[in-house]
C-alpha cells in the first residue's frame, strides 16, 4: 500500500509558496465573496484567465 503524506496547515491560502490554488466556485465561476473573493484579489488581474477558461465538461460544473 503506498503511504501518503498529509499537512495540514492554519494560514493564510493567499500566502503560501504554492504552484497552484484550487476553490471551490459556483457554475459561473465567479469569486465575489469568501476564499474565493479573497484568492481573485491576491492573484489580481493574472487570474481573470484561469476564471474564464471553463471546463470542457458539463460534468465538471456539477
């Protein structure tokens, strides 16, 4: 069985050194309040792009 390793943290998202955060969103993946609010004003104008580049699954907005 292969181990996996865990981490668990107590900070701020928008602070770490990561390659990538990931949340949560509605199906318009609009970010207007929350963690989602809070990543989109941390990120500024760069993540509009990842916002508008939607799925190309249905499947993947449910």
């Amino acid at each position: 069985m292969a181990m996996i390793e865990l981490e668990v943290l107590q900070a701020d998202v928008t602070e770490l050194e990561v390659d990538a955060i990931t949340n949560a969103a509605n199906t318009q993946l609009k970010h207007g309040g929350g963690v989602a609010a809070a990543i989109a004003r941390a990120a500024g104008p760069r993540s509009s792009v990842s916002r508008t580049k939607k799925p190309r699954s249905a499947w993947a907005m449910r």
